[in-house]
C-alpha cells in the first residue's frame, strides 16, 4: 500500500480456514500473469494485458510492496487482495482513505474464497490500522462484486460514471478495538 504509515511489511502470513494470505514469490509469477491476462478476470476491469507485454515486463518475482497479499489455496498461488491508499483518481470521497482490490483466477471463483481471504486482511487491517475506513468500488454489472462488498459490510456512498460503465464506491466504517 502507498503509506501504510508505520506498518511493519511483510506481516506474518494471515492463515484462515482453508487460505494462506503471503507476500509474492518467484513460484507465483506465472499466476500473476494469467490473472492480469485474463479476459474473465478484467470484465469489469477495463480488460486484460497483452500476454507478451506482461511477460516481458513482470519481474522474476513479482513486486513486494505493503498491502499486496497473495491469496495462497493448498501451497498455489489463486488469487491477490489489495489494500492501498485510494487517490483522487479513484473518488474525491474516497481520497486518502484504504482501498480493497482483489482479483482470483476463474477457476477459483464460487467457493467463497474471495471473500474469506478479504474478511481476512481486512482484520488484519483493523489490528494494525484501527479505526481506519475502507472504500472498495467496483461496476455495479459486477453483480459477484456488489454482493461481496455487502457481506463484507460496505455501503453505498455513491454511483458514477468512469471507464463507460456505472461504478459504485463503497464504505466499510472503521472498527475500532475495544482495549
């Protein structure tokens, strides 16, 4: 994440009930890869990069950098969650604040993994940067996304236009720790 402020990166990995979320490995390369150039994975995203494009330009292990978790299912790599701070790009309302981003492989869809692993790092978020919001947008087509960001407890601030399509921005209220 662009300043996550005094975090301590990497975390020890976050284990749930059946996923690993780890920072990137060489081994994870080739995931990253088919998830940036997959046209199912980038429907709602603007579409997918150029396979050769990425080949030439993904680094043998793939960028560590604070809030980038891989999504780890059985010791393979099926998926990346994202928490960054959300720019003017992004949203006016959602400025300064965190942004949840995720992407998994197709074959990965339907098993709830999406939202497991990001009901997990945002605990972990909440442990390491109480009382911080968290925005998460996406198409309101996206109708797997949209019912996502409500189990995970987002709610609507508002709709707009960008990229040719209706987006929504949601907030998920910060949680405090109680002492």
């Amino acid at each position: 994440m662009e300043d996550l402020g005094l975090v301590a990166w990497p975390p020890e990995p976050i284990r749930t009930e059946r996923l690993v979320l780890r920072e990137p490995e060489a081994r994870d390369r080739a995931t990253f890869i088919e998830l940036l150039a997959s046209p199912e994975v980038h429907t709602y995203l603007g579409g997918p990069r150029p396979r050769d494009e990425l080949e030439r330009e993904t680094p043998g292990t793939p960028e560590r950098w604070p809030g980038s978790f891989v999504v780890d299912l059985d010791g393979a790599m099926i998926g990346q969650i994202l928490l960054r701070r959300a720019t003017e790009n992004h949203r006016p309302a959602a400025a300064g604040t965190a942004d949840l981003g995720y992407l998994f492989l197709p074959r990965a869809w339907g098993f709830g993994y999406a939202a497991e692993a990001c009901a997990a790092a945002l605990d972990w978020f909440d442990g390491v940067l109480p009382g911080e919001p968290v925005v998460l947008t996406t198409q309101t087509a996206n109708v797997g996304s949209m019912r996502l960001a409500a189990k995970l407890g987002f709610t609507e601030v508002e709709r707009f236009q960008a990229w040719d399509a209706e987006q929504w921005l949601g907030l998920r209220s910060p949680v405090t720790r109680s002492s």
